[in-house]
C-alpha cells in the first residue's frame, strides 16, 4: 500500500447564502483506506461528498487527487479519473436495462474497471441483468447505483448512506463487501447514520456538527470524546 | 431497448442491423423510384423535408428531452443561408446547401446557452429565439442582404432534380445518422442524461457536450433541409421558410410516430404528411383540428405514438 | 413623446398583467404552463366582437359573461384532461404538449366558425371622449380597460390573500406534496385554479382588440408567448410579478414603438431571452423551480 495520499482536501468552506455547510473541514485518505464519515443529520456529510465528487464547487479550500488539484473540475472529468460515488436517494436510469445502466458508465468510465458482468456479480443483481431499472425495489436500486460506480472504475468511492433501510443480514453482506473493494486498493469515504455499520468497516472516522469537524481519529476514540458524546446525546442519536 | 453492442446474443444482434440497415436503404429506393410514378414532385419533396425535420426533433425531443417549437428557426437560417450564398458570394447551389446548412450550426452556437433552460421555459424560449431570427431576417434594416420582407428569388439557379436528388441524400444521411446514435453508447448517454443528468455526469458521461452535440447536429439537419426547401421553391419569403407551423408539423409528426426511435417519425411523417395532402390543403382548419385532437388523444392514451403498439408486445422496433 | 409612451406603457402594462393572470396561477399551482392560453383570450375576444356585432351587447356585459361562461368550460376541460396527466410519467412535458394540441383544436375551431380575417371592436365602444393627462389624450377604451384589469388583479390579490380557499391555492403553490400531506383538497383546488385561470383569460381577452387593435384565430400562439414572458419576468405563482412584469412589457413595448418601431414586434422575445437567460427566478423570485 502506498503511503502517497490518493485524495486531500484542505479547508474546504462551502456556503449556501449565508448558512456555512462546510467550514474548513480537511482530511487526507490513502489507497485501500476506509474513512468513516458520520454525524447528525445537517452536520455536513453529503455535503462534503457532493463537494469531493463535483456537484457542488467549493467556496474556499482545494482538492487534490494524486496530488492533482482537481477542485474546479466537471463531475464527468472526476468520474474519468476514477473518482465516484453513490446517492444516498439513487437516481438510476430508468428506461434502460440494468446492464445498460452499469455498461455505460463502464463506457464513459476510469480504466481498469469491472466490467458490467463483474459489477452486477458483486452486487447480486446479475439475476435482473436484462430487466428495466424501473422495475427494481430501493435496496437493489441502491445497489445497482453501487455497480454502476464500481463500472466506472473508482480509485476514490464515496458512500452516501448505503446502509438505510437493510437489514442485519443485508448489512453484514455489505461491510464485508465493502472491506473487499478496499482490500483491491479503491480507498472509501463512508457516510454513515448506523454507527453500528461503520464499526464493522473501519476504526478510522470524521465526525461532523454544524458543518465542521469535531473530531477525526478512532471510533473507539470517538464514543469517549466529550464533545462527540454531547453531539450525538443532543440529537439523540 | 436492449443495445446491439452489449447484446451477447448474436443472430439477434444481426438480425437488429439488418432491420436499421433495411430503413435508409428503403427510404432512398422509395423517394429515387417514386418521382416516376408519382408525377406531383414537390409533394414528395415536402415528405422528405418533413421526415428529415421530424428526425431532427426526434434527436432533440426523443433523445434529449427538449421540446423545440422553435425549431423552424434553423429553417429559415439554412434558407437565407443558402440565397445570400447565391445571390451575394455567387456561390454554385450544392455548395450554397452546405453553407446553409453551416450557418444554422453557427446560429445554433449563439443559442447553446438556452440548453440550460429545460420544459416549458426551452419550448417557448426556442419559440422566441426563432421569432427574434425571423425579424432580424425580415426587417427592413436589412434589405440589402437579406431583401428584407420581399423574399429572395433565385430563378437563375433554379434546378429541381438536383436539389430533389441532395433532399434524398440529406434524408437518408439524416436517418443512418439517427440509427447510429440510436445504437451507440452516446445514445443511450443521450437518454440516460434526460433521465438524471447527475447520474449520467457519474457515469462520466460529459453532459453539456453531448447536449451540444445533438443541439448542433439538429441545427445542422434544419439548416441542410431549410437551404434545400428553399432552392427547390427558389421563390420564398420570411414568413414561408420561418413559418411556425413547420416545427409545430415536425414535432407531431415526431410524436404522432413516435419519439425515440428510427422509425417513428418516417412513419409519422408519411401517414400525417399524407392526411395533409388530402385533406389539409384545401381545408387546413379541418387538418389542424384533427391533428389537434390526435396530440390530445396520444398524450392521454398512447404518449410513445403508434410505434409503441408494436414495441407493447416487446417486439424490437428500430 | 417619452411621458405619452410611459403613461401608454403603465396602461397597457396593467392591461397585460391581467391577461397573463391565468397563466401565471395555472402555472404556480399546478407547475403546468397552458400553452391554449392566448386561445382562451383570442375566444374571449370573439365572445366580446360577437356579442357587440350581433346582439348588440356593451363588451362591460360580455366581461361578465366571458368570466362565467369561461370558468364552466375549464371546469369541463380539467375532469378529463389533467388528473390523468398528473399520474403519468412526465406530467410538465405531457401537459404541454396536451395543452399545445387543445391550442391546435381551439385554433382550427376558431377558424371554422369565424374566418380568417382579423376582427376589431370599435374604440369608441366606451364613449368617444379621451383621457387628458400631464398635456397629452389617451383612449378612453384604452384607460378603461386598465382599471378593469387592474379592478381585476386586486380581486385576485384578495381572493389569495384573504379567502379560506386562497389560502389554500397558496399552500399548494408553495409545495403540493406537503399541501397533500396535511389533507388539503389539492385536485379541487387546482381544478377551481385551473377554471379561474381559463375564465380571467377569456374576460381580458373581451378586452384584448381595444388594446391590441385587432384578433385573428392565430393570434394565440403570439399572446402566449407574451404571457409567459410576463410571467417569468414577475415570477411565477405570484399575481403582483404579473403587474410588474406587465408593466416592465408595457412600458418597453410603448417605448420601443416610439423610438425604434420596426423592432418593436420583437419586445417580448427579446425580453423573455433575456430574463431566462439571466434571471431565470424572475425578477420578484427566490429560487428556481424548475430551470
């Protein structure tokens, strides 16, 4: 594993009129790393992944991946390069098949990827292959949202919520999912609610309020830090 | 829907060229024969504008999602484009054609900044962009370029087998073009971009250059036909080559056949073109009202148009 | 010159804000744009010419008459048309192309019953004296048709702000989902919406050729476009944006008229590419909606 840093971003502020969603939040991940991104709902989760990911330009702070500063570039020039994510409410293409859905991106996509066959293998939804994404349910919606980024050949994956809405089981499938992605080296940033979830994936988190980051070190750390405790108590999460 | 290049199966996939393949070879048969037996050739010039302005709002609307009742305005653009390559620069007709057909590109250019626009605000906002070229061309300010509202007359350069003949190329180059996209990963980016354009962005897909794309190619399709139109009629005004009713007969055509596919607005084109010229020249309020009442009916009933009965069935239609 | 243009301006601004009324509520509640609008207003310009010609009715009555007439034909045509298209995949794309055809039907009917040729009311329909302002005359017809239509806003402001139903034509304006989830009627409130906006269509149109001088069947398509481009500029779903985009139309159409006339036909497209190009919110708006 390589000790270069694949993704940086420092001091990333980012506004919505005068409402600060990010405020100077920095992190650095390494290839095949599992960073846990959790906090309360508004804390600024999302909207760290829509910045990383290029739905959203930042209003201060720089991005770098592979030491390349990529904070002004298009979404599709970050998808190229193997930067990509998963939404947290999946918006798949609806009138195309699922393997049309994963095969485009593999299409468009960073190289070397799973190709489409391979995406739908490791989310379970080879089965669907020919039918119409609009014929899926949410979970596998989700899931196929997760293979049509694996098809664009992610080095930096983001998760948004992934966990939302499965089950014991279902979740358990997917950490060990996930701890495989990052064992081919994709380093993750995982937005989670379900601590229980993140615990299975990693030790390493950030935890986020009100658009700053309050803590970034162990989980274990974490559930012992006044001020985390006091946040999440607050909530009552 | 399934795509021929991610089909693994390979007698459907053959079987799925040689149906695209047949529809261009058919239609440049079809419109090379038919002047032989068919003696009204201005008639069968029309269809074929009309077929190939349909495929060009089928690009906009059926791959793309935007709905352009402004479309006419690449019209008009390709007419004028063509006389004052004549009547100014003296240029042969076939090359006039081209440039016609270039300037609407260029036109189009200026306009991009409306593909941000999306439903309802890009409908009428097109309608206004080609109002404002109409006047521009119209306007007396200039005369001496454009002759104003008198129209250009390019009797000296009339030939209508050769621009028959280019019609029938620019027809067929229009539809291998629509079958191409239809068939290739940028038509399904195409579509995956109307149906989420920040999916498609993670897809990697390039969305303001694909919508670009399509935006010119169309103008070009409506430059080509409109320089065409005119050249074959060699007499025409402002008001027949930026006629709003051009682009509202090309979208229901399109609609009518239906939008997204190869076929739909060929078939639109013939059956509604035909229903024109029985009825609709000598009692066009009787047409209008019946294609009014169809797009009410489609809308409510069969919004796909008549192709969708036949793809209903899951039968492959190209 | 400058004073007759602006004082002409506000008048036909106010003039027509009210005859972009109906798009404009239509729009905010159901985000649907009727594309039969300027039909609408081209029939009721009919109601008013044939009332006049034939029974000899003042075009004051025919108003009334167009109003009630026009709200039970909406009604009519809501039931069947819209709340199939709400379920459907994509109702703001399918609806304007539905609409677009019944524009397409009311032309051709248009056209079947009263010619091609355009019509006019007279302009003495309301007496033969002018209005003297600040040294110049304005048309009587011209002054009274702004205070009806300005009669008429106000209502409208009222009925929104300060009736039970207004209220509720608010709430869905402002989010239909939540207005559903608190029980609000949503389909009767937008098929009374949906009536009104028909009905204030057809009034303004009894007054459209004392203002535009005359109609013909094709006039709709051109006074849609109109419409929508007041309506953008004001912001949809909010009628005091109709006035002021009513009058910002008015005032640079008159303008123009008076300074640089062969370009004047191109005010409201000009105007209506520069606002969705720069100020897609419009002028009095906050966000975007759909854009």
């Amino acid at each position: 594993m390589s000790h270069e840093p694949v993704l940086a971003f420092e001091d990333i502020v980012k506004k919505f009129g005068t409402f600060r969603a990010l405020d100077k939040v920095s992190a650095t991940l390494k290839a095949g790393e599992i960073l846990g991104l959790v906090g309360p709902n508004g804390s600024g989760k999302t909207t760290l992944i829509n910045v990383i990911s290029g739905l959203y330009n930042p209003d201060a702070g720089k991005i770098l991946f592979q030491g390349l500063d990529i904070t002004r570039w298009p979404m599709h020039k970050r998808a190229r390069v193997g930067i990509n994510r998963t939404f947290q409410i999946p918006k798949p293409f609806k009138s195309l098949s699922i393997t049309e859905n994963v095969a485009l991106a593999y299409h468009y996509g960073s190289k070397p990827a799973m190709n489409p066959r391979q995406a739908l293998d490791f989310v379970g939804l080879s089965h669907a292959a020919s039918q119409l994404a609009l014929q899926l349910n949410s979970t596998q919606q989700k899931l196929l949202d997760l293979a049509r980024a694996l098809a664009a050949g992610p080095k930096i994956l983001l998760i948004d919520e992934l966990a939302a809405g499965l089950n014991h089981q279902e979740l358990k499938v997917i950490a060990d999912h996930v701890q495989l992605l990052a064992q081919q080296g994709i380093a993750l940033i995982v937005v989670e609610h379900h601590l229980g979830f993140v615990n299975q994936l990693t030790n390493r988190v950030i935890v986020m309020n009100a658009g700053k980051e309050i803590f970034q070190g162990s989980l274990d750390q974490a559930a012992q830090d006044p001020v985390v405790s006091a946040v999440y108590l607050g909530t009552g999460s | 829907m399934f795509n021929p290049q991610w089909d693994t199966n390979t007698p459907n996939r053959l079987r799925r060229r040689l149906v695209n393949g047949v529809i261009p070879v058919l239609l440049l048969a079809g419109f090379s024969v038919s002047p032989l037996v068919y003696a009204n050739q201005a008639i069968l010039f029309q269809m074929m504008a009309f077929m190939a302005l349909a495929q060009g709002v089928n690009l906009l609307y059926g791959f793309t999602g935007y709905l352009p009742f402004g479309y006419v305005g690449f019209f008009g653009i390709g007419a004028y484009g063509m006389a004052i390559s004549i009547q100014l620069l003296h240029f042969p007709g076939i090359l006039a054609v081209i440039i016609g057909g270039l300037l609407s590109s260029v036109i189009a250019m200026a306009f991009l900044p409306l593909l941000r626009l999306s439903g309802a605000y890009f409908a009428i906002s097109s309608l206004a962009a080609a109002e404002v070229l109409s006047h521009i061309v119209s306007n007396s300010a200039f005369i001496h370029i454009t002759n104003g509202p008198y129209g250009e007359q390019l009797t000296q350069s009339y030939h209508p087998l050769t621009s028959y003949v280019v019609m029938v190329i620019v027809l067929v180059l229009t539809t291998v073009v629509v079958i191409f996209i239809r068939n290739r990963p940028f038509g399904r980016a195409l579509m995956a971009i109307r149906e989420d354009p920040v999916s498609a962005a993670m897809a990697g897909i390039s969305v303001v250059r694909a919508r670009s794309v399509v935006w010119l190619l169309s103008a070009l399709i409506a430059g080509l036909t409109g320089a065409l139109f005119g050249w074959h009629m060699s007499v025409f005004y402002p008001s027949t080559v930026f006629d709003l009713n051009i682009s509202i007969l090309a979208i229901v055509f399109t609609l009518f056949g239906g939008y997204g596919t190869v076929t739909g607005p060929v078939l639109g084109s013939i059956v509604l073109y035909g229903l024109y010229n029985a009825i609709g020249i000598s009692d066009p309020q009787y047409f209008q009202l019946i294609y009014g009442l169809l797009i009410i009916a489609l809308v409510l009933f069969l919004p796909g148009g008549i192709i969708s009965l036949i793809q209903r069935r899951g039968n492959y239609v190209p | 010159m400058f004073a007759y243009s602006l004082i002409s301006g506000i008048l036909f601004g106010i003039f027509f804000g009210f005859m972009a009324l109906g798009l404009n509520l239509i729009f905010g509640v159901m985000e649907m744009v009727n594309l039969a609008h300027g039909d609408f207003v081209v029939l009721g310009g009919y109601v008013g010419i044939t009332a006049l010609n034939s029974w000899h009715i003042n075009p004051l009555v025919s108003l009334i008459f167009a109003l009630l007439l026009f709200f039970v034909v909406g009604l009519g045509l809501f039931f069947p048309l819209v709340p199939r298209l709400s379920h459907s995949r994509d109702p703001e794309m399918l609806s304007l192309i539905l609409f677009f055809g019944l524009s397409q039907v009311l032309e051709a009917l248009m056209e079947i019953k009263f010619g091609v040729n355009p019509e006019s009311l007279p302009l003495s329909v309301f007496g033969n004296s002018s209005w003297h302002f600040l040294g110049q005359s304005y048309q009587i017809s011209w002054v009274v048709s702004a205070l009806i239509s300005l009669l008429m806003i106000l209502l409208t402001y009222v009925f929104l702000y300060y009736t039970p139903m207004g209220r509720a034509v608010r709430a869905v304006m402002g989010n239909r989902e939540e207005a559903r989830a608190t029980g609000l009627p949503v389909k009767r409130t937008s098929a009374i919406i949906f009536a009104i906006g028909i009905a204030l269509a057809a009034m303004s149109g009894v007054l459209s050729p004392l203002m535009i001088g005359s109609i013909d069947p094709t006039s709709g398509l051109g006074l849609t476009t109109i419409a929508f481009a007041i309506v953008v500029i004001g912001s949809l779903g909010n009628p005091l944006g109709s006035v002021l985009g009513g009058l910002v139309y008015g005032i640079s159409l008159m303008l123009m008229q008076t300074y640089l006339s062969s370009w004047s036909v191109l005010v409201p497209y000009l105007l209506l590419l520069i606002i969705v190009l720069v100020r897609p919110s419009g002028l009095l708006g906050k966000g975007v909606r759909h854009v």
